[in-house]
C-alpha cells in the first residue's frame, strides 16, 4: 500500500479522516507509523497528498488530510482479456490497475473454463477490492472501468469495433509473424488469450475487425506477464 485511499465516507471533517479495519492495521503494522507521521493518502477518483497521523490506537487511526495533485495519467490502453482462472484473475486486475490500464473487458472465449465465470472471485466486491489494490500499490485514485462479456461473438462483432476506434488493435498470439511493436504512440486496445490460447476462428473474428496478431518472442507467457511484458514494450 504506497497510497492509502481514502473514501469520502471517511472524512468526519474537511480535513481529516478516519480509518478503521485493514487500512489500519497496514498503518499501524507495516508502515509502522507514529503520531505525527505524514501518509501518502489519495481520495477515490481524485486527487493525491498528505495525511497527517493525529491520532493513532487499537480501532482507530485519524489523520489531517491535505489533497494536492492530480493522479497519475493512465495509459491510452484498453485491455480485452480472456477470463483467467480465479486466482491468475485477481492479480493480473490488480496487476493491469498498476500498470494504468484505463479500460478493462473481460469476455469468454473457447478454452475459458464455464466455472471461471461462477466463480466467488466474480463477485462485484472482489472485483473492486483487486483494483483497489492495485490503485494503492500504484499510487493511483482512478479506477479503470471493468465490464464482463459472456458471449465472445456478439462482443466481438457488435461492441468491440466502437471500442477498437481509433485505437491500435493488436492481439497477443505466440507465433504471430508480426512482433509486437514498441513505443507506439496513441491509444491501443490490446486483447491477450485464455492459459489454453486463442482458437483460429477467435483469431479470425479479431482480425475481421481489425486486430493484427502480434508476438512478444518465443517464450509463452502467463497472462499476467503477458500483460506485463506487452505494456512495457508498446508504452
Ligand atoms: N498455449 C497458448 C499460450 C497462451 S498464453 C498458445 O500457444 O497460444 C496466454 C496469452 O498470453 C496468449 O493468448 C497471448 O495473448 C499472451 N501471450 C503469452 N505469451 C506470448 C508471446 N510470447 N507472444 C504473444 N503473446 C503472448
């Protein structure tokens, strides 16, 4: 946690919060913080600044807030990924929320497993409390938008062309001819595939709306490196 964000339900005055439960106990056991103290805090979807530690014990922690910068820019990159496993799924959301990924899609696709999608980590709650970590690890307040897409044709053909517009679309595939390019300038969509890959007519329904497969070497990443690995290359 490099960032405590604060919500506005936290704030009992103008200028100073109160926090309990988890963000606390972080304060309280890793940052090891004393009266006096002065946290990086940032409000949910606003700016960034200081917390003052004022008072500090068992349940309770409060601070003297100041809110001065904006957050940092995000990246001009919409993420269409293939539903992970649950577990690869909370880090690679909290992973992509790091990184300043400003859009993400998560859809089906032929080797995502049908229980992946009943899974608990689907719940809402969950889905917000892996950004939220990912904002606090990156010292962010902006949440990336997530949508959930079940069905991978009617995605593909009916929302993703007013999605991919104006953007570069490029899709990670291993074995692609083209290598993925780096230092692109201007907004990309990228769309990274299932454990198990891609299938061809999920590569054909890509390329037909515009999508260039692209490749990142010969070595097969996990999706959460993948991810990694192709926004360091095209940013
Ligand atoms: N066995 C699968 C591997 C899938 S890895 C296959 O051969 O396609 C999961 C996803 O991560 C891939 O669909 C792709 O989008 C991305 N990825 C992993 N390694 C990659 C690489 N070397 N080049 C491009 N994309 C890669």
């Amino acid at each position: 946690m490099n960032l405590i964000l604060l919500f506005p339900e936290d704030f009992v005055e103008p200028h100073r919060a109160r926090l309990a439960g988890r963000r606390l106990a972080h304060v309280r056991d890793t940052h090891r913080a004393a009266i006096g103290d002065a946290l990086t805090v940032g409000l949910l979807a606003g700016p960034i600044g200081t917390g003052i530690v004022t008072r500090l014990d068992e349940d309770v922690l409060e601070m003297e807030v100041t809110l001065i910068q904006p957050p940092p820019p995000k990246l001009p990159l919409t993420l269409v990924l293939a539903l992970p496993r649950p577990k690869v799924l909370n880090r690679v959301l909290a992973s992509a929320t790091s990184l300043g990924v400003r859009q993400i899609h998560l859809i089906n696709a032929w080797k995502v497993e049908k229980s992946y999608w009943k899974s608990p980590r689907m719940a809402e709650e969950n889905l917000m409390h892996q950004r939220l970590l990912g904002l606090e690890q990156a010292k962010d307040t902006v949440l990336p938008e997530l949508h959930l897409h079940r069905l991978f044709r009617p995605f593909v053909e009916d929302q993703l062309p007013g999605i991919t517009q104006g953007t570069l679309a490029l899709v990670g595939h291993p074995g692609a001819v083209e290598p993925c390019p780096r230092q692109t300038e201007g907004p990309v969509t990228l769309a990274v595939g299932p454990e198990g890959g891609w299938i061809a007519s999920e590569l054909e329904s890509l390329t037909a709306v515009g999508f260039r497969p692209v490749d990142l070497g010969p070595r097969i990443l996990r999706t959460e490196t993948a991810v990694a690995a192709l926004v360091g290359r095209l940013f």
